[in-house]
C-alpha cells in the first residue's frame, strides 16, 4: 500500500509512567471490546485497550455479570477500565473495586448517547452538569492510586457544543487525559465528527488530547492528527478490522504499510476471535456476542451478504468454523 500523505502530526503521550509512542488506542465499546478482541487489536499494535464501560452502581453493590466486564488478561498492559456514573460517592467506592484488579487506569464514561445510561444521569448526560462532572471527577481522583482519565462528547446538542470548557474543568478535578468524540450526544452515531471543535479542546488544555469519531483507514487518522491530538482513539472504524492498528503504526512511523489480510487469514482470525469470546463467556453466549463480531470481518468480500447472514444464525463454535470454511472456498 503505498500513500504519500504529509505527516504532519506529532501523535504520542505520557500519562504517569506509560507512555505511548503513537497514542493509538482501541476505543471502548459495549458488546464489542471484551477481552478476546482487544487481545486481537493489541496484536496488531493497539497501544492501549479499554474495557466496556461498567456501572459504578454495579460495582459498588458487587454484581457478578458487572465485575465480568473487568475481565482482562494477564499480559495486557497498560489497560483501562471505564466506568460510568453520576454519583460521587459511588463512583469513589467503585475505583476501589477497580483498581483492585490490577487496571492501569481508569476512565469515566462522560459520552455515552444512549437513554438508558443518560436517563440515570451518567454518560453525556454529566455534560449538562460540569460542576457535578468536576466531584465525581474528583471524588474519583481521591480515591484513585492510579491516573484518572475522562472520555466526553462534543457537548449535548448543536446549541451546546461546550467540550473545549468542559475539558479544562476535567483538568481541574484532577484527570490526566480526556478523550473526545467530536459528535454530540443529540447526533449519537449520525453526520460527522466536529474535527474544529476537538482542535479548540487540544488549544484549551495542557493534558493529552485523544480524538475519536469517524477515524477508519490511514487517511481519516491522518485528518484526525492535524488537530493537533496526542492520540487517536479508534471505536467502530476498528470493528471487523484489527489490523487497522498495524497499518496506522507503519504510516506514522513512515514504514511501509502492509496490506489487509488475506481473505484466509480474516477467516483464521474470526475463529481465533470465537474460540477467545467461547473461552470468556462459554459458548452459548460467546455465539451470541460473535454473531455480530463476526459478521463485522467480511465486508466487502465475494460472498458476504450470504456470510453475514450466517453469522446472524450462530451457536456453535462449530457454526462459526463453517461460515469460515465457505469464505475461503468462495474467494479460492
């Protein structure tokens, strides 16, 4: 592959001891980032991994399937845990449970669009509320032996777009990161990214700026480095594709970009994928979360209406294992 983009950006960062080269990061997702594909990611050269965003509510009162979203394995450093909330108390007594598992980080979920976490008050919701974002912020940092970072969106609507101000008050409770998608939360997932306003973050703080939003090949994340982040959070564009991070990390580093894998090597990835989530969550569920996980990996490919649709259907390892054998027959 072979691009003659200028590299302009001047990507990497420190946060307390870790510091990462090219500031490349796997964004968390719920239902996607579970420990078998970050794995897979970091593989491919993620440099720092996140787990699905986890109820500080749920950890204070010590629910099972909650502490199951903490899974992470053994070799995986550094990792963050996020979690969300908007109590400041609670979300204390969560970075207690959290910490003790051994993350590196931890971050507050400040940009989730969805109802069911903004109606309780958390996620982008705590945008509306910058004083009580700064005590849970700080109540956090209290507790916290570890860094504090926060991930917010580009504000709740059009007409409150205030990431830039809300960003210096996360610097002033204390966290030394903060990630921001350049959506808002009344767009969710729709329209662009606001790369001018994630600029004017970078501009207001002196902590590092991770950007994220529509970043999905080299030449999004060469856009997304001229504004001047530290680091590229990369969420849905990662989905079906890990070895995005590899590709980016050549780019940046002015090597030669390697090539997508073979149609085959997708094929053994996506097992390899389903043998890790069976592993984590026994094969029922694991099927489950891989119907859509697996679907993800044949975009574009001869074939893939019919495989995606085979993969809608999963329960088995089994199944899994044949979808992967048709994909290498039809593209033999």
């Amino acid at each position: 592959m072979d691009l003659n983009l200028p590299r302009t950006h001047s990507l990497g960062y420190s946060i307390g001891e870790h510091k990462f080269n090219l500031g490349l990061s796997l964004a968390p997702m719920a239902g996607n980032t579970n420990v078998a594909y970050r794995a897979l990611c970091r593989r491919f050269g993620a440099e720092l991994t996140t787990t699905e965003m986890v109820s500080s509510m749920a950890l204070r009162h010590n629910d099972v399937k909650s502490l199951g979203y903490l899974a992470k394995a053994a070799d995986e450093t550094p990792v963050a845990a996020q979690i969300f909330g908007a109590d400041p108390e609670t979300l204390a007594m969560a970075v207690k449970a959290v910490q003790q598992r051994g993350f590196h980080f931890i971050d507050l979920n400040i940009g989730c669009p969805v109802p069911k976490i903004t109606g309780g008050g958390g996620g982008s919701a705590l945008l509306r509320e910058p004083q009580l974002a700064f005590d849970c912020v700080a109540a956090m940092v209290e507790a916290a032996d570890v860094p504090v970072t926060v991930k917010i969106r580009a504000g709740w609507d059009d007409e409150n777009k205030n990431a830039p101000e809300f960003a210096v008050t996360m610097q002033e409770a204390g966290a030394q990161a903060i990630t921001v998608h350049g959506r808002t939360r009344e767009q969710k997932y729709t329209g662009c990214s606001d790369l001018e306003l994630i600029q004017r973050v970078v501009a207001a703080v002196s902590i590092p700026v991770i950007g994220n939003g529509d970043v999905s090949d080299i030449e999004s994340a060469q856009i997304m480095a001229d504004t001047g982040v530290q680091g590229i959070a990369i969420g849905r564009g990662a989905l079906g594709k890990p070895w995005l991070f590899d590709q980016l990390c050549c780019y940046f580093a002015g090597e030669d970009i390697p090539d997508a894998p073979s149609v085959a090597m997708r094929a053994e990835l996506v097992v390899e994928l389903g043998t890790g989530v069976c592993e984590l969550y026994g094969e029922q569920r694991g099927m489950r979360v891989m119907r859509r996980l697996a679907a993800d990996f044949f975009h574009g490919l001869p074939g893939a209406p019919q495989l995606r649709k085979q993969c809608g259907q999963l329960s088995t390892l089994g199944d899994l294992d044949v979808v992967a054998k048709q994909l290498a027959l039809i593209t033999a």
